[in-house]
C-alpha cells in the first residue's frame, strides 16, 4: 500500500492531477455550506431533524448532495439537471439521424454534443429549481422555507440554477485538470461526505435501532463485494478474422457485459416512481382530488414506502434497464462491423444470424443484470420498511453503493493506466 502511494507520489504529472482533483473537491465542499440567500435554513434543519418524511420525494436526494438540502445550498440541485440533459441528448442521438451523424464524427462530434448538453441543462435547472422552491415551501406543517413572492423566487431560482452550472463547469474542469470524471466524483463525494453525520448520529439511537443498523453495514457490505464483482462481469463472444496467410486464423473476443445501462435505469426509475408523490403534494389543496393524494401517500410514498411502492420500483429498474439498452446497444451495427472486419463467430453465417445471436445474448444479460439492479435497488426500501431505521439513518443506498464502486473502480483504472505510461517514459 505505501509502496504504491510512494509511486503516485514520485509521478510528477500524477501528483499535479491528484491535488488539483482534491482542491476541486474542497471548493464544492465549501460551496455545499453557502445557502440560498434568503431560505430560513434554521426552520428546515429543524424539519430534518425530525426525519425525511415530512419532505416527501426531496428526502431521496438528499443523500446525493452530501448536506447541499440540509443547508439549503446553492447547489441543492446537484448534477441532476447535467445528468438528465446528458440522458436527453444521447436519446435523442438515436431518435434523430442529424444528432447521431454527429455523434459518430469522433472527437469534434462529441465536443458539439457536450455544447448541446450544457445548453440544455441551463433551462432544466430553472425548472427543476422551481420545482424544488416549491415542494420545499410546502414541506411539513411548519410552513414554507422560503419567499415565493416574486420577484424573491426568481432571485432564488437564479442562485439555484446559478450552483448547479457551477457543478457541471467544476465536473468538466476536474476531467479536463485533474483525474477521472469529474460529474462522478462530485457525486462521490457528496454520499461519502453524508457517511459521518449517519454515524454520528447513530450513537444516540435506541438499542433496536442500532441493531438494524448494524445489520445494514453487514447487509452493505455484502452488497458491496457483489457490486464490484458484477460491475466487472461480462460475457465474451468468440470472434475468429480471417487470415489472408495460411493458418486457422486470428481468434479474439467481444466482451458484453453484464451492466450494460450502468445507473441509468435506477436513475430513470427515481425520477418516475416520485413524481405521483410529488403531484401528491400539489393535490393536497384539491378538495376534489383528496382521495386520490390520500391513496398516493399511502402507496407510493417514497419516503414510507410500500410493497406496492417497492414492487413498482423493482420492475421499473427492469423495464428501463431493457429499454436503454435496447435504444444504445445496436446488434445489426456491430454485426456489420465484424464482418467488414473480416470476422464471424464460429458455427454463426456473418450479417442477420449474428446479429440475432448478440441481440439474444445481450437479451439475456439484461434479465440478469436488471434484476441485480432491482435487487440493490430495493434492499436499503426493505430495511426503511421491516426496521425502525429511516432513510436518513442508511449509510448508503442501492444506488449509492453502485456510484461508489464505479467511481472507485474507474478512477484506479485511470490511475493505473498514467501510472504506466509514467514508468514507459523512464524507460524511453
């Protein structure tokens, strides 16, 4: 371990990269403790205090901001509004044929696609940041957070959508200066930096409290190693290339893997699965619609779910994890690239039969994998359910727990690999 640490710091190139990605960090630790101007920040710490569930759909991202909602920050709003701009635009690369001609134009292509996403993420942070302002000042029976009199909510909205453009603009300087993905880290950092206060606050839990929280940390720590070994799995696909000389030609392999959507599907289904919960709470004046708000926060209330609430949720990681894949995964365009490239898999005729095979195996893939997802998903929901721990006691989510190890995994990747070249160049 010090051996290794003592290489990172002797690679001059490395060691810059590292301590800018940290200095990075720490500004938007920082930034995560500047409120909006104007939110009574002393009435919502109060409210969560008190638990998650007065807030209704908000509570569940809390824990991807690492304190940015506790405090009210200018950056309450995270990436997601990145993230979701990100999701539109690679869509939309395979709705529309000019979009997707962009996109395979290399490096230039994916350059205008990230002009594309950072325009668009400007409007759907005003939105979202509306959005949040008002659940926010509905929130509990305490009353509002903050002044939605205008022009007080426009002031507001701007310093929302302000902080969330100042994270993407971090995210890519990280990329770009320091080490790994920039976006990734940010999100990182934001559910390890939850980690202590969840700890903390633990030592004044009652004992059967404790107990189950207990059982969690075993519970997720289990889920951890089965993460990082499913993050790696994939399936590899003899290929034999024709060789020109004599011989039996040149074998190789495609590998597919197991995950093949990443967090999309889980993020997909977040976004879903709240929103009856948050028209829930704009229902709530309705006299009309009393019954249905009733039937919602009794069902599908995120932040007390239920079966009905976890059944859904579970199958709804299943169906986007078919239906991203489906939309990004393209078997006829690989199976056409493998026989221009002279390739075939053996006992399989090149062009339609190839195709058929990926797609079937890839079909089979996402069954496991999608359920894998859903299973992670859902198990810190079960605890909330079947223990007296909340969602703020969890040290982690489902979800988190994937970012984490992907994070993780990439970014000693990413290390390793400059690592390398380092010691190439001694050697040159």
């Amino acid at each position: 371990m010090f051996t290794y640490l003592r290489q990172l710091w002797r690679s001059e190139e490395l060691r810059k990269r590292i301590l800018i990605t940290l200095g990075l960090l720490l500004i938007y630790r920082i930034v995560a403790h500047i409120a909006v101007p104007g939110a009574d920040v002393a009435q919502l710490r109060i409210l969560m205090e008190g638990g998650m569930s007065d807030l209704g759909p908000i509570g569940i991202f809390a824990a991807l901001t690492g304190g940015a909602l506790d405090n009210f920050s200018v950056v309450l709003l995270g990436l997601s509004p990145y993230i979701n701009a990100s999701i539109i635009l690679q869509l939309c690369t395979v709705i529309f044929p000019k979009l997707e001609a962009i996109s395979k134009e290399g490096a230039q292509g994916q350059q205008q696609i990230n002009r594309y996403t950072r325009w668009l993420t400007f409007p759907l942070a005003f939105l979202q940041s509306y959005g949040f302002l008002i659940l926010l000042s509905r929130g509990g029976a305490m009353g509002g957070f903050v002044d939605l009199t205008f022009p007080n909510v426009l002031i507001s909205m701007l310093y929302v959508t302000a902080g969330s453009l100042f994270l993407m603009w971090l995210g890519e300087l990280i990329t770009e200066k320091g080490i790994g993905n920039g976006v990734s880290l940010i999100i990182f950092t934001g559910i390890v930096s939850s980690v202590p206060s969840v700890l903390s606050s633990m030592f004044y839990a009652g004992e059967g409290k404790v107990m189950a929280f207990y059982l969690f940390c075993i519970v997720s720590l289990a889920m951890l190693v089965a993460v990082v070994l499913f993050t790696d799995a994939h399936r590899l696909i003899p290929i034999t290339y024709a060789n020109q000389g004599a011989g039996r030609g040149v074998q190789g392999h495609i590998p597919i893997r197991l995950n093949q959507a990443g967090m999309i599907p889980i993020i997909f289904a977040i976004s879903l699965i709240t929103l009856p919960s948050i028209f829930a709470q704009f229902l709530r004046t309705s006299v009309h619609f009393q019954s249905m708000s009733v039937f919602i926060d009794t069902y599908m209330n995120p932040s007390n779910p239920s079966m009905v609430y976890i059944v859904s949720y579970f199958l709804l990681v299943m169906a986007f994890t078919y239906f991203y894949v489906g939309v990004t995964f393209k078997p006829e365009d690989l199976a056409e690239t493998i026989q221009k490239r002279g390739g075939f898999i053996p006992g399989i005729r090149p062009g339609k039969q190839t195709a058929e095979i990926l797609a079937k195996t890839s079909s089979r893939l996402n069954l496991w994998g999608g359920t894998f997802l859903g299973i992670v998903a859902i198990v810190p929901l079960l605890f909330t359910t079947f223990t007296d721990l909340t969602s703020q006691d969890l040290i982690i989510s489902g979800s988190g727990i994937i970012i984490v190890v992907g994070v993780v995994m990439e970014l000693i990747r990413q290390i390793n690999a400059q690592l390398l070249a380092h010691d190439y160049e001694k050697l040159v």
